[in-house]
C-alpha cells in the first residue's frame, strides 16, 4: 500500500490519501486539493461579499452619522437665532481696559549655547626600544653594532611617527578651537538680536499699553474721539454668526448725551436656511430639508428686533462714565431691488431709548417687537419687506458742500440796512441767527459753498429726537416780492435732501400764491420787518425765533 499525507492551510485540512499504487494516490491527492481549493475558493468570495457588505453598511452609517451631525448644526445655527438678544443680557459689556493690554512673554525662545566640540586627545608617545645584548653580541663587536644600530632606527622611526601624530593633534585641536569660536560668535550674534528683539517687543507692549491708558484717561474724560473708540470697541466684541455685518458708525450730541448709531443689519440670505439634513441610501446622497419662507420671514423680523435692543443694552449696560442719556439706533439693510434688481441701501428699523427707562426692562422675559413698540419704534409691519423707513433721528453732518462760516452781527449795528448787505454775509447772518436757536439744544447749523450746489445755503442739524433732524434753510436777499416758485423749489430741496423741514428766509415779503403753497408742509416763511426800506436785524433775529418757536410748538401740538 501507498499513502500520501496532504494539508491544506486555509481550511486547516488533514487527510492520509491510501493508494494500491502510487500514481493512485497521486492522482487522489490531486482531487483532494481541487476539492480543498474549490471549497475555499468559495469561502474566500462569500468572506468578500460580507467584507464588502459590512465596508456599505459601515460606510452608510458613517453617512446617516455625518447626516445626523448636519442636522444638529443646523438645529442650533437656528437655536441660536432665538438667543440673540439674552445671550447678550448676562454679558458685562463694559471694557476691560487692562485686558486689552498684552502682557505675554516674548514667544521667541532664548538662543540655547551650542556644546563645543571635544578636544582630539593628545596623541601617546611610542616608548623607545631599549638594547637587550645577548652575551654573542657583547662578545661579537659587528653583531653589537648591527643591534645598536636597529634600535637607533627604530627610535627614529618611533619619533617621526610622533612628531607627525602630534603635528595632525594641533591642527586638529585648532581646527576644533576655530569651529568653537565660530559657534560661539554665531552664539552671541544670534544672543544680541534676541536681546534687540526681545527689547523691540518689550518696548511694543509698553507704547501699546501707554497708548491704552492714555485712551482710557481720554475716556474717564468723556474726550469724543475715545468715546467713539469705546463704542466702537463694545459692538466689535459682540458675537454675532459670521454672515451677520459687522458694520456701524456713530454720531454723539454731547449736549444732550444722545448717541446716534447707524447699524448694518443682515439681510435674509445671512439667515441660516436649511432645517435637516438626511441620508437616501438607495440613492447614496444627501437631501437638505429647507426651513419655510414664512418661518424665515417671521425668524428674520425676530432676528432685526432683537439684534436692535441688544445694541442699545450693550451701549448703555458699557456706559462706565455716564456718557449716555438715550441711545438712537437706525436699522440699514444692503439688498437687491426686485423690480430694478438694483443695490439697494434702506433704513428699515429706527428707535430711541432713554437710559432710565431700558435699563428697567427686563429683556430676558420680553418680547423684542413687543417691547420695540412699547419704546415707540418705528418698522414696517414686516421687516423681511426692507420697507424703508425715515429714521427717528439721522444726523448726516458729512457733506462736501459745507463751508467755514464767520462771524456777522457783532460788526452791524441796528441802523444796518439788510438788502444792502453782501449776499454771503447774509447767509452767515442767518448762520448765526439759527444758531442761537437750536444751540440751545445742541444743534448747529453748517452753510454750503458759494455755488449753492443742490440749492441748499445752510442745513441745520437739530438732534431733538421728536421735533428735531435735518432742517434745509435758504436767504434769500431781496426788495422785492418773493415769488412762489422760490417755495416750490425749497419744497423740493426739502425731499431731495431728506429732510424734515424746510426755511425761507428773505429781507422782503412773499405773495400770497407762495403763503398758499407752503400750508400743510413742512416749509416756514420768514419775512423782514414791514419797514421794506430798512430791514434791521432785531427785527429778523426776533421774528425767526418768534417764529420758529411757534412752528414747534405747533408740531409738538400735533
């Protein structure tokens, strides 16, 4: 009998193959490993096709994962929406001053000191042969002296060698020394520009620091431009989502502590937009679930309500020098006309709050529209609209077309004759004239240039947050009648410059064509004194205020 042993490693087989001859079992034991190869074949496939099962159902629940992560961001980018306004209210806005100041250490580390190369070791000197004569060489005077000679050679040799040995020592030991002294001149050199940078650095923060504390002491004085720096300061560190602008200008009555902010407002598209996120295995690919145009709409007006009333509480709450009686706060949105598809920049959302009366608002438990129409904020009835609004109160002093002014009336006397007077010097007298008035709330009054570009001769700028805003005045230096078209044109200065209120002042009278056109606007006539040939200043400084007063007291009324 023949046998033949075989072994299969995948399936960890055995079998003893029996054969009457040996090509039988040869030929049995071949069988056997197809069979064995066959089965594992198999095996191996089925294996693949649950590997590569397993790698879809992993890599689909990784997906639905990621999908789910999606779907929680989502969720709290909308959360967060809601939180605007109290995430601000347990927040000290007020600034740290020392926190601005860097007091970090130099990050650059100190240069560490290069480990010298080690000195070769002096070479070891051969000791010298000594002569050793067998009693043959002292008796044989030529093999002594062929002895004495070979180890005189031999010394010689053996010196040479340490001569040569000791030459390449010094040179290697001053090689060593050039190499040390180079790493230690590179050492220093790089110590002292450390030092130098260190110090620069030092010196960095310390000008920084005396320019933080000389901002600060310009601050505890109430110095305008400091002011304005720390307002600026207070919104900047202010979170808001990065699509939110973070764009805002300032304008400061002293006078009457009111501080006017122009804010840019996010437009719908800043609003996060999609609501979930889900995983389609039969398609292998993700399908975001949108939020409603209605519940944008209404999360939108929301949003413009409260980002509002968190600015003026984070202006007000930072006030450490009582620097503020009210804050004015104009709502402006960048957006795209859909009748024109024109860039369109409006004034949405305007509002005044008085320090004592929002500091008493519990802002964590109100509702922001329900509040900002208690605070009597003026908004469309939908702010998603960008209905443009007029703000409550817009000082806009920027204008190329204002001129110094000078001085008049203390040159004149009473006999002046005012149509006789230079026209430039007329308009500066009516600068005065106004500016005796609304000085005493605050304002100014700014005359424009001698071309009188857009029609306009002077602009008042009244900062009472009812009566108050941007006042168009033009002089007119006449002896004659004033015409009505001279109104009509006032009237149409008055909405070309967006302004609340329009004065005609002249040294003669007007028609009653131009008394007629001016009644239900916002247009005032003043005229000189009845005596046509002499218009005497108190007179015209009498009567303006006179009148002036009368119309405020008139829309006050109303």
């Amino acid at each position: 009998m023949y046998e033949q042993r075989i072994f299969h490693e995948g399936l960890k087989a055995y079998r003893v193959i029996r054969g009457a001859t040996s090509y039988d079992v040869d030929e049995k034991a071949k069988a056997q490993a197809a069979a064995w190869n066959d089965r594992w074949s198999r095996i191996q496939d089925a294996q693949a096709r649950k590997r590569a099962k397993e790698m879809q159902v992993s890599k689909t629940y990784q997906q639905k994962e990621w999908a789910l992560e999606r779907t929680k961001a989502a969720e709290a980018e909308v959360q967060a929406l809601s939180s605007v306004l109290s995430d601000s209210i347990e927040v000290d806005h007020a600034i740290d001053w020392e926190s601005l100041k860097d007091n970090t250490l130099f990050p650059t580390p100190r240069p560490q000191k290069p480990s010298p190369d080690t000195l070769p070791p002096e070479p070891y000197r051969i000791p010298t042969p000594e002569v050793r004569l067998t009693c043959w060489q002292r008796l044989i005077p030529p093999l002594r002296t062929s002895v004495e000679r070979s180890i005189q050679e031999k010394r010689e040799d053996a010196n040479r060698q340490y001569e040569r040995m000791l030459s390449e020592w010094r040179n290697a030991v001053n090689k060593v020394d050039l190499r040390n002294k180079g790493f230690k001149q590179s050492h220093e050199a790089e110590l002292a520009k450390w030092e130098s940078c260190k110090l620069a650095y030092q010196e960095d923060q310390r000008r920084k620091a005396t320019e933080i504390d000389e901002k600060h002491s310009k601050y505890l004085k109430q110095d305008p431009v400091a002011l304005n720096d720390y307002w600026d300061m207070v919104l900047r560190q202010s979170e808001y989502p990065d699509d939110f602008p973070r764009s805002f200008a300032f304008d400061y009555i002293s006078d009457t502590k009111t501080l006017v902010v122009e804010y840019s407002l996010p437009n719908m598209t800043a609003l996060p937009s999609v609501k979930e996120v889900k995983f389609v295995a039969s398609r292998g690919e993700f399908q975001e679930v949108h939020l409603s145009a209605a519940w944008l709409s209404r999360t939108y007006d929301l949003v413009l309500y409260q980002i509002a009333l968190r600015t003026i509480y984070e202006l007000l709450q930072s006030d450490a020098v009582a620097a503020l009686d009210s804050v004015v706060f104009n709502g402006w949105v960048d957006s795209v006309e859909k009748a024109s598809g024109k860039e369109v920049n409006a004034c949405v959302i305007s509002i005044q709050a008085n320090k004592a009366e929002f500091m008493e608002i519990n802002l964590s438990q109100v509702d922001p529209k329900a509040c900002f129409k208690k605070l009597k904020g003026v908004s469309g009835s939908k702010l998603s609209d960008l209905s443009p609004i007029r703000p409550v109160l817009q000082l806009n002093k920027d204008d190329k077309r204002f001129v110094s002014s000078y001085g008049v009336v203390d040159d004149l006397d009473d006999s002046y004759n005012l149509a006789a007077m230079d026209w430039l010097d007329f308009e500066n007298l009516i600068r005065e004239v106004f500016e005796k008035e609304f000085s005493l709330g605050g304002g100014e009054v700014k005359i424009t240039r001698a071309s009188r570009d857009g029609g306009v001769d002077a602009v008042a700028f009244d900062p009472d947050p009812i009566r108050g805003g941007k006042i168009v005045i033009q002089a007119k230096r006449y002896t004659n009648t004033v015409s009505v078209s001279a109104v009509r044109d006032l009237y149409g200065t008055v909405l070309n410059e967006g302004a609340t209120k329009g004065i005609l002042v002249t040294t003669a009278d007007y028609g009653p064509d131009a008394y007629e056109f001016a009644k239900g606007k916002p247009l005032t006539l003043l005229s000189g004194s009845e005596n046509k040939r002499k218009r005497r200043i108190p007179e015209l400084y009498n009567q303006a205020i006179r009148i002036l007063r009368t119309s405020r007291a008139d829309t006050m009324r109303s």
